[in-house]
C-alpha cells in the first residue's frame, strides 16, 4: 500500500516532463499493441482470405467498439472522479466509484450486447454490410459479440488502473491481447485455414484474455484500490458525475460509429466494395500512426485530474502546454512519414490492382491536416481530466460529429469518391480552431486562479 501512495503522490511532485514519459510512454505502447494486431488482422484476411474480408472487419469493428465503448466510457469517466480523489486524499470517494463502476459496466454490456444479438443483421447493413460483404461480416460480428463484456470490463478497469498511476500495468494489459490475436491469427486463419471465423475467435479470445488478467490485477492486492460488495450499491451522485464525465467517451464513440456509418455507405455507393475495403486499411494507418498521440492523451489525463485536484495549477497548465508541444512534432513527423510512403504502406495490405492504385493517393488526401490534429485530441482530453464534461463534449463532437460527418455527406456530390478523402483534412482544420477558441479562455482563467490560490 506504501508504494502504491508513494506512486500517486509522484504525480504531484515530480518533473512534468518526467511524468509525462512515464504515462506516455507505456499508454503509447498498450495502445500500439492493440492497433497492431487490428493491423495484422487486416493483413492476414487481406492476404489468406480476401478484399472482401477487409470490408467485413471494416464494417463490424465500428459496432462491436460502439457496444465496448459502454466499459471504456464509465473508465474514463470514473477515472476522472478517481485522480481527482486520490488528489484530494479522499480514498473512500476512490473506492466508492469503483465499486460503482463494476455495477454500472455489468448492467450496461450486458444490456448492449443483448441489443446487438437482436438487430445483428439490420445493424451489420446499416453499417454498410452489403453486397459481397455481408455474410463474412456477420460470421465475423456473431463470433465476436459474445465476448464484448470482458472487453468492455478491460477498457473500463485499465483507465482505472492508469488513474491509479499504474501507466505499466496498463500497458500490460493492451498488450496481452495484441499478442494473444497476432498468434491466434497466424493458428487459426494460417495454419487451419479457417478465414474469417477464424479471425473472429482469436480476436474473441484475446477479448477474454485481457478481461481476466484486469480482473486478477484488482482481487490480487496489487491494487490500492479495494473491491467492496458494499461499494457496488450506486450512489448517485457519483454515477451522474461518472456518466457526465464518460458521456464524451461514449459520444466519441458513438460519433465514430455513425462516421463508418456514413462513410461506409456513401463508398458503397460510389465505389463499391472496393471503397470501403480502401477505407478500412485507411482507418487502421490513422490509427496506428497517431498512436504516440493516443498515449500522450491517456497519459496526459491523470496527472492533470490529480494536480487539479490538488489546486496545483501551475503543473496543470505546464501538462498541457508540453503535452500539446510533443503532440504537435509528433503530428508533424507523421505527416512527413505518410506523404513519403503512402504506396508502400498500401502494398503491405493487399496485392489488389486497383486497391494499390487507389490507396496511395486517398492516404495523402486523408493526413493533409495531420500537423495539427494533436492540439485537437489534447485539448478535448484537457476538460474531460478536470471534470467539465460540456466543453469536452462539445470538443469531442467538433471534428467528426459537426464538421466531417456533414462534409462527407455534401462533398462527394461534387466531387465523388475524392469528397470524401478531402472531408477529413478540411473537418481536422475547423476543429482545431474551435478547440483553440476554447482554450484560450480557459489558461487565461488558470493564471488567474492560480494567482488567487
């Protein structure tokens, strides 16, 4: 227990540059783990099975994370509640919201889940899965369905865990099922040739994996914080602050389900099947370029929560400002790496012709904007760690909910297919303004505050 205090306090002691690093660094790297067996998954049913495979993973990912997102949105909301607890030295308020949590995350999966067993097939073409890529797409999402409440207990323990100042651990637990699904991939798509059923299991089983090691993490003692049958019973006031705070999780989420929805659709409609499996090797490159920036985001959120906590404005604000730094040359590194091998990145996906002959082009057109999208991400992250949840909504709906999803929608009119590759650089753009114009106000009102602490 004397270490794991002794780790929470460091959040408010030590060098910020420091901290940064040590939350960064190993949230970066869980999150990389995840990406890249997203990415070997693409690869492998690219390659073993089909391109029409690449559009079924594309078009159930979005729904079956819309359906986890329920365990990620209550992690980060309640791990907002927790730093700012642990920052307070209020340890019961910690393990009351905890305990809470595990309640409302059981509740609410298996509410979700259920919902998604019913309307599979009206979901799966509302996201697009039409054509030839239906029935892959449903043999993909009925096997992965059935383990999404352990992937939604992850998602919501690890923020908990992180919260805790526990950045390795966290790590630990997105890289087991990276690991796990990059072997079970190679055994079961590979070696058994089972295509895409086969990519559907390991992915199910490394969901699993890295449920039960976030549940031995918790009832090992290695947590400070304590798993109480008398903490279960929900306190009000604690779920609607928790919810409020985890809202712009979900809405994120949410809001990325309804952009695949869009997108999906309207490449279906000018591309075909081919459009959307463009689309999907596109997604996963944005995701696992940006992924530093990921990290700086998830790492970035506790040690702001506890210092707010702890009226330490100062170290507030100098987070935030080294946050936004690193992100932005991060975000300028990526911007350089794609404009130089875009070709090359398409050709590791698919030996398709017209795949490659397409790909290459779209992927430019996509990170035109790359530079500044860390300043975006920061932002928003920045009000959801100090517990306001509008402006962090608002931010969180800015890029994909005000401004891609509408220009996705008007611009292939004119343009056809381009429109929808130019939407993504010009929505990047009008968010980051909007964010700048929230967050001026806001360190003018921390200097202010902290010149009257």
């Amino acid at each position: 227990m004397a270490e794991h205090r002794k780790a929470k306090a460091n959040l408010g002691t030590d060098p910020i540059g420091q901290l940064l690093r040590e939350q960064s660094i190993p949230a970066a790297v869980g999150i990389l783990s995840i990406i890249i067996y997203q990415i070997i998954d693409t690869i492998f049913v690219g390659n073993w099975v089909g391109t029409n495979a690449i559009g079924a993973i594309t078009v159930v990912l979005p729904i079956t994370f819309l359906i986890s997102s329920v365990g990620m949105a209550l992690g980060v909301g309640g791990s907002s509640v927790i730093s700012r607890a642990l920052g307070s030295d209020n340890t019961p308020k910690a393990w009351l919201t905890f305990g809470n949590l595990i309640s409302l995350t059981f509740v609410f999966s298996i509410c979700t889940v259920t919902f998604g067993y019913i309307f599979a097939e009206p979901l799966l073409k509302l996201f697009g899965g039409k054509g030839a890529i239906f029935e892959l797409a449903y043999d993909y999402y009925m096997i992965l369905l059935t383990t999404l409440p352990f992937l939604a207990w992850a998602m919501m323990s690890n923020n908990i865990i992180r919260a805790e100042g526990e950045a390795k651990t966290a790590m630990v637990t997105l890289i087991i099922p990276g690991v796990v699904n990059i072997i079970l991939d190679a055994l079961f798509i590979v070696g058994l040739g089972w295509g895409i059923k086969g990519a559907a299991l390991a992915t199910a089983i490394s969901y699993f994996c890295c449920g039960a090691f976030t549940f031995w993490y918790f009832t090992s003692g290695r947590s400070s914080i304590r798993i109480l049958a008398k903490n279960f019973k929900l306190n009000f006031a604690i779920v609607r602050e928790t919810i409020a705070i985890g809202t712009t999780t979900f809405v994120r989420q949410g809001t990325s389900s309804l952009l695949s929805i869009v997108v999906n659709n309207t490449l279906f409609a000018y591309s075909g099947e081919l459009g959307i499996a463009m689309y999907g090797i596109i997604s996963r490159m944005m995701l696992f370029v940006f992924f530093p920036v990921f990290g700086l985001v998830q790492g970035s959120l506790p040690i702001i929560g506890f210092n707010y906590g702890a009226k330490q404005l100062s170290r507030v604000k100098e987070t935030l400002s080294m946050a936004i730094k690193y992100g932005t040359a991060i975000c300028l590194f990526i911007f350089l790496f794609i404009f130089l091998c875009s070709d090359q990145i398409i050709r590791v996906f698919t030996n398709d012709p017209q795949l490659l002959n397409m790909g290459g082009p779209a992927l430019r057109m996509v990170f035109l904007a790359a530079p500044i999208i860390g300043i975006q991400a920061l932002g928003a992250a920045y009000f959801q760690a100090i517990g306001k949840a509008l402006p962090a909504l608002l931010l969180t709906l800015s890029r994909q909910g005000f401004f891609l999803i509408p220009l996705i929608l008007i611009l292939p009119l004119y343009l056809k297919v381009l429109g929808v590759w130019y939407a993504f650089p010009i929505s990047d753009t009008l968010s980051m303004l909007v964010t700048l114009a929230f967050l001026y106000p806001q360190w003018k009102k921390l200097s202010q505050l902290q010149e009257e602490i």
